[in-house]
C-alpha cells in the first residue's frame, strides 16, 4: 500500500494494518501495536517528507492521537537532524554582554567551528508533562530512563549538586547565577564528539555506541535527566527560554517541537517570538542550517498561529511571506455523551460529590475497553483538596459489595512524585479510580483508563488590570472549547459519559475559546525575559497577540522601581542576575536585597518565599466552629505583630525545629497544609543550595536538626520587611484620614483580605505581596511597615 502523501488530508484512508511506513517502527517491539493503532501512524511519511522541504509545520491532531509522543520519534533519524560541525561568526561582547564595535562601527566579530543540531527538543507547558512524556518515549524508543531517583538530577550524579560540578567562575556574574547552566554545559560535553557528526562536506562518521545510549532525556526546573546521546529531549517552555539565554540561536537542536501552543501561555508566545526570529532571521549564527520548528495544537482554531509563522510582517530579512505547511490529523474518538444539569446548581462541591457517587454506585466497574474510571475538573487545589476529603469520607459510609474508590489529586503545585501517582493503572480490580484535577488534565498530559467526566465548568485564571497594575487568580467560567476538551477525555478508550455541572443554556453562553495568557497577565516577567535575550525594542518583538500599551508601559516603570532596567530601558546587571532565579521578578529582587549586607537576612527570605511560593496558602482554612477555635489558639502562637510574611518565617522556623515525628501533629493542629508545607521545604532547599553555589551565602547553613528555635528579633524583622519592599515597594498601601487604606503607587482604596493576620488592624502603612479582585480590592500577604520606608525603598 502507497505511503499517504497527498496533499489532501482526506485522502488518508489507508488503515494501519495496511499501511507500510518508508521508516518501520524502532524500539520496544511489544509497544508497536499500540502505537501502529494511533492516528498519527498513518502520518508519519508526510510528515517527514513536508519536513524534509519546508522548515514549519503547524499539526493539529487531537488530544491522544499520538503527536507529543510519536512525531519526534518519526524526526530524530532524519538527515537533517544529525549533528554537523561547522564555522560561524560569533559577535564579540563585553563582559556585561554589549557588543563590541571595531572601527567603522560594525559589530567585532570572530570565527570559529561549532556543533549545530542533533537533538530536538519538544517543549511543555508543565512540568509534569515533560516528565511523564518522556518517561513513556524512552519506554518505546527502548531505552528507558533510569527513575531509580537521583534526587532527579542529571545523570551519573552530575549536575547542580554532582561532585564534577565546576564552581562560579569569576568574570560574567550573571551567568554564574543559573542551577540548570551546569547541566547544559556538562551535556554539550558529553553530547559532543562521539555523536554522529556530519561533517560540513558531507562525510558521516557513524557512531557505533548509538544504541548503548540514552535516546531520550527531558530537562525542567530543578530536574534534569538528560544522558548523554539524548536526541530527543522533553523541556518545559520555560527551561527553553532559559537555555535562549546562554544559545540564542538553539544551536543544540536541528528541530524544536512546541506541543500544545493552543494553551498559549506567555512562555509559548515568547517562545514563538523567538523562534519566529531564528527560522525568518539569517542563519549565520547557526553556521547556514536551519532550524525546523513543529507548532502543534490539540484545537484546530489555529489561524493566529498559522498566520503568524506564515507572513513576515515584524521582520524584514529572511523568508517572506510564504504560508507554513498544515496538517490536520484525523481523530479517532468514541462516542461521549454529555449530560447537562436541568437547573443551574447552588452548590458546586455538593454536585460534585452527588454524581460522583451516582457514577460509582450506578455504573460498571469496567467493560471490553478496560477500566472506567473518573476524571473530574476542578478550580484549585483547595477545592481539590476538600473534594478528596468529602468523597474519601463518603466512601466509608458505602455498603461493602459497592467496589472501593482511590482518590487522586493532580495539579501543578503538588510534588512530581504524587502527580506521578494519578497515572498509575490501580491494580486491585474492585476499586474504582477518581482523578480531582485542574485543567491540567484538559490536553496536556493523558490520563489513562478514563471514561467518565464530571466538569464543573470553572478554571482559576489569571486576570490583570492595567489601570490598577494588579494582577489576582479567579475562578472563572471555562470557554467552550475547554469545555469540549474535557468532553473529550472521556472517550480515549471506549464511550464514555461527560456530566456537566452547569446546564445545557449556560454552555450556550460560554466564550468559543480563552484569552491568551499574554493579554490578561502582569507581563513584568515576559519584559524582563525579552531584555535578558537582548530585545530592546519590545514593542517590535515578534508576538501573536500584543498586550496593551498601558500593561507594557507599567511593566517597564516596574522593572526600572526594581533596578533591573536603567533610565535607558537596558536590562542592568540586577536584571541579569534576576532573570537567573526559579522565582519571579520581584521575589528574585528580594533575595538579592536579602543577600546584601545591609539586610543580611537571606536564610530568613528564603524561608519566607518557600512558604508563599509552594502553592495555595499553608494556612488552610477553618469551616467548622468547633474547629476555628482550637486552631486560632494554635496559630495566634504562630502570629507576629509584624504581620502576615513574619509569621510564615516563625511558622517554618518551628516546622523545622520540631522532631520530625510530631511534625504532621503540628500541622494538624495548626490545619497547615502538610503538603504544600513539604513543597515549602523543597524549595527552601533549592534555594539555599542555589545561595551557596552563587556564593550569595558563605557557607551551607546548618542543618535544621542543629539550629534551636529562636523567634527572629524586632530588629531582624524590620531588616526583613525592607528586603521584601526592594521587590514590593509598589505593592504598598498608607492609611489615610478616613482609615482606608490607599495604595502608594495608584492612589487605590484596598481592603486587607480576611485570611491575613492583619485583618482589622490599622497601621500607618502596609506592604502586601498579593491581591485579589472579588468584590473589594483586597490585599494579601499583608506586613505592617513605616511609610517612610517606602520613598526609601523607591529611593534607592
Ligand atoms: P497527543 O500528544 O496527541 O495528545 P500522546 O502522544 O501524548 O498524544 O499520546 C498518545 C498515546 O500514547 C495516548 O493515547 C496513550 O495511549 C499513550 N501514552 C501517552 N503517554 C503515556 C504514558 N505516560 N503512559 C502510558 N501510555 C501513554
């Protein structure tokens, strides 16, 4: 049978027991059948051929059809993709990164010979995504990757923490600053000269050892596997971004797939823009060869994206014009039926856990296709939390003969390890599996035995207010096209059912598709990532959609309050140090500040920041009456008269300090989250060995076990509070005559939130580290501070 090349998708009907691809599978022969049943099998010989021509492809196949998986497995053998040595011109720069001029003012440059491609790197929205895929490609490609767990890092025991790991070196400061940099340099290294290199004239010395070695590899923050001999790497959009930083021209890769750009989050536009600039730019910097890029997306409203590959009108020089190359996948997706609330439901949760039940207690257990289990989508990870709590409660109650349930949460912020956990098939045959996720699960990572939806039609979204210069997280309603998304997870496998908790009119009602990340977010960080990469003119940088001219311009007067642009709106030396840091900007600024002498409080910043920064609050809150008393006396203990970012650095000094035997007693009474408080711990240790490595601290701090509690001194406190305003001096508010409070920068009216301890307490001034936008304008993270600490700050 003909391999599928024509030009009209409709075209390919071969089905897979038919169809002969040019290239037969490699890897693990016992996963073949499977993956000769996916619907881009059928593909794979056009897509190699419109890649072998054209250097972008825009795909688009549904959720499940095989395109994070198989397509760069159909890629990593092409010729094109093989790792070449060849010359190039490299601008000469100053330590601080600026071009050098020679006389008659072109930019100096020198020649020398470098390795271009080899690997193609597929990018993921989420971490786990990258992970999870990774895992699987290298199961299939035959050449699993070890999980034996090195603590995930590197490979070999190199990496950040690794013996072989070289110290600072002296010179560019801001390139010391980068956990993940090691790495990279430690795979150039290895990658290199026993790779199959294709000379610039062409002779191929082949390496024999190819098939010892580790195919594929991913790479996220703070864990890398990436063995030597990867081809095929997993990255997040963010760790991508971050390796633009030392390589602007991704000379390690022949080919980057951007898988799930349809989520259009601002690293992905970002990463566009970027990406838009090699393929259309001259290719000096990549010694002439291409780069291919693979654009794909689970939704086919992909005009935006496909136009803005296609015309070059951002950019003057290299291709003009010229449409990318589409493909739409045809789907293979069994029937689902939706089933619509007949009124809208008062309350969610209650909905939730009644169809839930309803499912367990009316439906099979399994049928031909396999097991039928649940997936259900919720807002967050409290509403997570509490769901798992009331169905695991309820479930005590159920008659014996009812099968078992296990109940899985799966959002961004909880541990790899137990997101891992939601994929694993259950292997006791009368229990039932109940996936809680957010719209983790909408596209970007596939949930195995899933036949049954529950969607309660909400997602947590970002939302910025220009005018306010305030960002806040809200539940929202979904956009339909979310809504079918998550539709059509439950008919992977076999029929399923979607119960919807809103009803058939308000589905009616929902917007056709979300707004881009770019438009309703703070763009402080996309500024500050463009100025690192050399953008000057930001407003001339490739972007599909453009944020406001307000949201930019705030950004850029945030950046300049921070240090990390000056008056010129060049990136500074803080800036560059900043942009190294896993944290946002602002937090990035407060650990400078704290690593400086003159506050001299770095541990307790990073005790701080770990505990804001490990997902929702630790503190829970408090339903019962019964309860809310016996944890307020505990948590009145906690409470510094300092406020809200005070008592989370007492709080995670007397986590610490406690024997780890009573630390979940600690916990429980206090109702903090234990998990998020071990993610706290987590990121505490990263960023204090992050501190030692950059040598912003002298000496590893001692271990906990060694250091006696000791609440930190007013003085302290004061020396903290002033750190944290060199990154939040904008988020700071005065009380005014009639006793509200005003923000300093904006002049707005804001509320202190009820969940801050400062909640009723009137102080002449107050620095908050979030917001919200409910029905007040409300402060979060609330600290009591001197109102002239603020011009300080702004001052300095
Ligand atoms: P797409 O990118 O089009 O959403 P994928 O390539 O991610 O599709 O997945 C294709 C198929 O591979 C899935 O339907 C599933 O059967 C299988 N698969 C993907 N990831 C895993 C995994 N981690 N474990 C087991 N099977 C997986």
């Amino acid at each position: 049978t003909p391999a599928p090349t024509s030009k009209n998708d409709s075209s390919i009907t071969t089905n897979s027991k038919e169809f002969k691809p040019s290239r037969p599978l490699t890897g693990d022969p016992s996963l073949f059948p499977t993956r000769r049943t996916l619907p881009l099998y059928l593909y794979q010989d056009r897509i190699r051929s419109i890649l072998s021509k054209k250097d972008v492809l825009v795909l688009v196949g549904e959720t499940g059809s095989g395109k994070s998986t198989q397509v760069p497995q159909f890629l990593y053998q092409e010729r094109w993709c093989q790792r070449r040595r060849v010359k190039v011109k490299t601008k000469v720069v100053d330590k601080d990164g600026n071009e050098i001029m020679e006389e008659g003012g072109k930019p100096k440059t020198r020649e020398e010979t470098v390795n271009v491609g080899g690997v193609i790197a597929i990018t993921q929205p989420r971490r786990v995504a990258a992970t999870t895929l990774a895992g699987r490609v290298a199961k299939e490609c035959g050449t699993p990757l070890d999980t034996s767990g090195n603590g995930g890092r590197g490979y070999k025991g190199r990496g950040p923490k690794g013996k072989d790991v070289k110290g600072p070196k002296g010179g560019k400061d801001g390139e010391e600053w980068d956990e993940e940099k090691d790495v990279v340099e430690e795979m150039g290294k290895n990658g290199g000269d026993d790779e199959e290199v294709i000379e610039a004239n062409g002779n191929e010395k082949k390496d024999k050892k190819e098939q010892e070695k580790g195919l594929v590899g991913y790479s996220v923050r703070f864990d890398h596997r990436v063995p030597p001999g990867t081809k095929i790497k997993y990255v997040t959009e963010g760790m991508l971004l971050q390796e633009l930083l030392r390589d602007p021209h991704l000379r390690q890769y022949s080919a980057i797939i951007v898988d799930e750009i349809h989520e259009r989050s601002v690293d992905v536009d970002l990463l566009s823009g970027f990406l838009k600039q090699i393929v259309t730019g001259d290719k000096a910097g990549r010694g002439g060869i291409p780069l291919k890029v693979v654009v794909m997306s689970a939704t086919a409203q992909v005009e935006r994206i496909k136009k803005f590959f296609s015309s070059d009108d951002s950019l003057k020089n290299g291709t003009s014009g010229e449409e990318v190359e589409y493909l739409q996948i045809e789907g293979r997706q069994f029937p689902v039926e939706v089933i619509h609330e007949p009124k809208p439901v008062p309350d969610i949760q209650e909905a939730l856990i009644k169809t839930v039940f309803k499912i367990h207690t009316q439906e099979p257990l399994s049928d031909k296709h396999g097991k039928k289990d649940i997936l259900c989508f919720l807002t967050g990870q409290e509403e997570i939390e509490a769901a798992q709590r009331l169905i695991e409660e309820f479930a005590e109650t159920l008659d014996p003969k009812v099968p078992k349930v296990k109940v899985f949460p799966l959002f961004g912020q909880l541990s790899m390890e137990a997101q891992h956990e939601a994929f694993q098939p259950i292997k006791h045959p009368f229990t039932r599996k109940i996936v809680l996720a957010t719209n983790i699960a909408e596209t970007s990572v596939t949930v195995p035995g899933v036949r049954y939806v529950v969607d309660c039609g909400k997602a947590k979204v970002k939302q910025y207010r220009p005018r306010l210069g305030m960002e806040s997280l809200l539940a929202k309603p979904i956009s339909k096209s979310s809504a079918i998304q998550r539709t059509g997870r439950a008919g992977r496998e076999g029929p399923g059912k979607c119960f919807r908790l809103y009803t058939a009119e308000t589905f009616s009602t929902l917007q056709k598709t979300d707004l881009p990340e770019i438009l309703r977010t703070d763009v402080l960080g996309a500024i500050l990532t463009m100025k690192a990469r050399g953008i000057d003119d930001v407003l001339a940088f490739p972007l599909m959609d453009r944020p406001e001219i307000e949201a930019v311009e705030n950004a850029l007067v945030h950046l300049h309050v921070l240090g990390a642009l000056d008056d010129e709106g060049r990136i500074t030396e803080m800036g560059r140090k900043m942009v190294m840091f896993p944290v946002t900007a602002p937090y990035a600024r407060v650990l400078l500040a704290a690593a400086d002498q003159k506050y001299d409080c770095l541990l307790e910043a990073i005790d701080i920041i770990s505990c804001i920064t490990a997902g929702d609050d630790i503190f829970m809150q408090v339903r019962s009456e019964e309860d809310k008393e016996s944890v307020d006396v505990y948590r009145k203990e906690l409470q510094r008269r300092e406020g809200d970012l005070i008592t989370y650095l007492n709080t995670m000094q007397r986590f610490v300090s406690t024997p780890s035997s009573d630390r979940a007693t600690f916990c429980k009474q206090r109702r903090i989250n234990v998990r998020n408080m071990r993610q706290a711990l987590n990121i505490r240790k990263q960023l204090r060995s992050l501190s030692v490595k950059t040598k912003m601290l002298e000496d590893a701090p001692p271990p906990d076990s060694e250091v006696t509690y000791q609440p930190v001194s007013p003085e302290t406190a004061e020396r903290i509070l002033k750190a944290f305003l060199r990154g939040f001096a904008m988020k700071t508010a005065v009380l005014a005559p009639d006793s509200s409070y005003v923000t300093a920068h904006g002049k707005h009216v804001v509320a202190i939130h009820p969940s801050s301890s400062m909640h009723g307490v009137k102080r002449e001034a107050i620095m908050f580290l979030e917001h919200v936008y409910t029905q007040k304008n409300y402060a979060k993270k609330v600290s009591a501070i001197q109102a002239g600490w603020i011009a300080e700050a702004l001052a300095c």
